[in-house]
C-alpha cells in the first residue's frame, strides 16, 4: 500500500523549456478552440465567471458551451480535455452527466476522482506542452483526506506517454497540433513529459 504524501494540492511540472518566454492569453484559446471546433462539432469555448460547466446546446443557445473558470488558462485547457474524451451521447448531457464530488473527499472518494482524472489529466499536460506552458496536476482536495501527490503525477504521466504510443482521442491530437501550430513548440514525445520541478 502507498504511503499517503501530503503536499500542496498541485505540483508543478516543467512542459517545455519555452514555458517562461511565451504570453499566454485565455482569448488566444477561445480563438483558436473556436475556429477548429465551432462548425465541425458546433461547441465553443466560453470564459465563465464562475465554476466550469459544459452546457450543451439548447433553446437559448445553438453551440454546445464549454465554459471555463474566471479566464485562466489552464482551466479552459482542463475543460478542453475533458470535451476531448467525452462521447457523443455525454456531449449532449450536462456537464456530460457526470456527478462532482467537491473538496473535502474522503480517501475512498479521493481515489475514485484521482481514477476518473487520469486521462483528462494526462491530455491537460499534453495541451500545455504544445502551448509551452507548464502544467500542474490538480488533486483538487485542500480540505479532505491526505493525497498521495507523487502517486497520481505518475498515473498521469503513465496515461500520456501510452497516448504518445497509441495515439491521442481524435479531438485532442487535432487540438495538440493546433496549439503547436500557434505557440510553435516542438513535436511532443515522451522527454517532453520529464518530472523536472518547477
């Protein structure tokens, strides 16, 4: 059994060295998310004042939303990649009709979001690379049971480098390229992903 490790709810991680010297501005993302996504899967990203919520398309609104929090970065790009593995029918589901369990999970719960975290994790850090902007994995559990931080960077990195050998979700690899095109970073491979503390 893994000794629980209690640290800081994210720890940082070097994407590439670029990540310092390139500006990284939300609208950049909404710009370029929409103009790929927009017609061929009629979604849009949207800055949201508040907590991020997927909405799909209704009555008072034609394009599916993704909409992140407060402007930052890495939430659109966190909400991005959960788009990214989501399926058809979940696309046409609020927040794909999955149940969040805030802050405050116990370690049973904790697992379980660790569990479900791993793959959207793992594209979030893909993204960011090809942005050249460092990533950070987010337990997202300040007030509840002890993480073991170290444990889910290495499932994370575990899923990113089978995506770098199997491929990544059709939707992501196009978004990858996409934001390699723009922050003109380098092709990703498994150096990319090293542990190197920020």
């Amino acid at each position: 059994m893994n000794e629980s490790v209690t640290q800081t709810p994210e720890q940082s991680f070097s994407s590439l060295p670029l990540a310092q010297s390139i500006a990284h501005n939300y609208q950049d993302l909404i710009d370029l998310f929409n103009a790929t996504f927009s017609k061929t899967e009629n979604t849009v990203l949207v800055k949201g004042a508040h907590e991020p919520i997927y909405i799909p398309a209704n009555d008072t609104h034609q394009n599916h939303q993704i909409v992140f929090a407060h402007g930052y970065f890495a939430s659109a790009l966190h909400e991005i990649a959960h788009w990214c593995i989501a399926g058809k029918k979940r696309r046409l589901l609020e927040d794909y009709g999955y149940w969040y369990n805030p802050d405050g999970r116990d370690a049973t719960q904790q697992a379980e979001f660790e569990k479900v975290e791993v793959k959207p994790q793992a594209i979030e850090w893909a993204f960011s690379c090809a942005a050249g902007k460092s990533f950070r994995v987010s337990t997202d559990n300040l007030n509840g049971a002890p993480v073991n931080i170290q444990g889910f960077q290495e499932a994370v990195k575990q899923q990113v480098l089978r995506y770098l050998e199997l491929g990544f979700p059709p939707r992501a690899a196009e978004f990858i390229n996409v934001l390699r095109h723009f922050y003109q970073t380098r092709e990703l491979d498994p150096r990319t992903f090293a542990d190197e503390s920020v």
